[in-house]
C-alpha cells in the first residue's frame, strides 16, 4: 500500500505485477493457480470456457483456479448490467470453485451460504483498506450509498464461477454518467493509491477462510452484520419467480433473507434474488 504525500491530480494506473502477485498469494490454501489477461471479454467468459473444457472431468481439478483482468470488453454484472472497467483501474476476477470442495451438500442451501460468504470475504478484503465498506443486499458494495463493487455468482456444471469487481483508481468522470447508482473507487474514497496486488491478496486469504466449514455454515451472521440493506422496505426481483415487496427484517446463519411481507414473514434464498432496489423507486 503506498501513502503519497501528494496525490497525483490523475491516479496513474500500473499494470499488475504477476511476480509480486504470485509471491502474496503463494501461502493461500485456496488458490492453485492464476490467469492474468490484459484484456479479455470477461473473467467469467473465460472461467466458463475453462470449465466447459474440463467437461467429463471433475471440476475439483479447477478448484480455487483465479483468472484477473486489466480490462474486460463485455463485462457484466447481475441482471444482465455493463461492468464499466477502463484499463488498469480496478480489481476484475473470477474463481472457480468446485461444489464438491465446498462444505455441505451440492444444493440450494449451499449456494445460498456461498452466495452470503463471497461478498463477505471481498468486503473483508476491502475493509482492510476502507474499513466503512458495506453490503447492499445481495451484491453489491457500498460506502455510504455509492457503489464500489458487486459480486457475480454463476452456476456452471459441477462448479460455481465467483466473479467480483472492485472500483480502485478511478475519477468520478471515469464512469459513465447514467448509472442507477452513484459510483466510486478506492481513490475517491480515501485519495490514496494502493497496491491492486495487495488488496487482492487480502481478498482472496478472506475468501479461503470464509470457505472452512465451521465459517461457512453460518455465512449468513457475518453478512447480516455488514448489511445495510436491513430495515428498509425494498423490492425483491426474484426472476422467473416474480417481484416481492417487503421489509428486510433478518437474515439468518445460513444466509436466507427474511422479508416482511403484506401476508407475512418470508424467507428466500440468497442464490434466486436477482437484485433488490429501494421500495420508493
């Protein structure tokens, strides 16, 4: 992490280090192996494409695999949105994870605990460097109501692409002027440079601990803890499913979200919210 004593008016932004970045992950129980593009359509793109390649084998060999960006020409988040990432400015990534090297069992209250524990763990990350960092329900991350970053889950075969992005050194005339919410970055924040390298070490040594057994079950804790979607009334898009209204009142260890409704208390599971949105929207 480097403290200038004088921010550069325009954040010059470096290429990431592979050495560097192999050296602080080099001790990370989750991380075999990774893949650093310069550019590519997107990390999640080519995560799927290493796993569709890996078809009639076991995706536990792919367990842990990290593909990073310096830019993405097709990025996407959740709903089908543009990632906007000019080059060199932030964190993109994607993981894959083996469901069978997950804890539990390969269902639906396992991705509801993984879709609670990954955007713990980038939060975590972050909170090193930004400590006042937050969750917006399910994916997104906050500081005080602009965005800073989202996480994307993908089922995809016997794995699950965890995809994040992390805004870090850009201007606010970096995004594009009609986002739904208002965006920011890590400089915007702080007016400090800091090493991508670092911050994505502290990222994923977080992710492998929030996927131990004893930490996972109850991934759901730690998210309602840093959720600052609860007690406010929201709409909940739930896909095929339709929309639900209500007010967030809890979300429990395994990660369910407890909504409020008109007939009554409702627990859905992480994995099939698409997005929520305040009600007066």
């Amino acid at each position: 992490m480097t403290n200038p004593a004088q921010s550069p008016r325009s954040p010059v932004c470096p290429l990431l280090d592979k050495s560097r970045l192999q050296a602080l992950l080099a001790d990370n129980p989750l991380v075999g192996h990774f893949y650093c593009h310069a550019a590519v359509d997107s990390t999640m793109a080519r995560g799927r494409a290493l796993v569709m390649a890996a078809e009639g084998h076991s995706a536990a060999a792919l367990h842990g695999t990290l593909i990073i960006a310096e830019e993405q020409t097709a990025g996407r988040g959740r709903h089908g949105r543009c990632w906007s990432s000019p080059p060199g400015a932030s964190i993109l990534a994607t993981v894959i994870l083996s469901r069978s090297c997950l804890p539990g069992a390969c269902d639906a209250a396992q991705l509801t605990r993984l879709a609670a524990a990954v955007p713990v763990a980038v939060r975590a990350g972050i909170a090193k460097l930004l400590p006042q960092v937050r969750i917006k329900f399910p994916n997104d991350l906050v500081v005080e109501g602009r965005k800073l970053g989202g996480i994307l889950l993908e089922v995809c075969g016997d794995a699950v692409l965890a995809g994040f992005g992390v805004n870090c050194m850009q201007e606010t005339d970096s995004f594009p002027p009609d986002l739904k919410m208002p965006a920011t970055s890590l400089f915007l924040e702080t007016g400090l440079l800091f090493s991508r390298e670092e911050l994505l070490s502290f990222i994923m040594a977080e992710l492998a601990a929030a996927l131990e057994t004893g930490f996972f079950s109850a991934a759901g804790d730690a998210m309602r803890e840093y959720c600052e979607t609860l007690g406010t009334s929201i709409l909940v898009d739930m896909g095929e499913l339709g929309v639900e209204q209500g007010i967030a009142r809890n979300i429990t260890p395994e990660g369910m979200l407890g909504l409020e409704t008109a007939s009554g208390l409702r627990y859905i599971h992480t994995a099939q919210v698409v997005r929520t949105w305040p009600a007066d929207l």
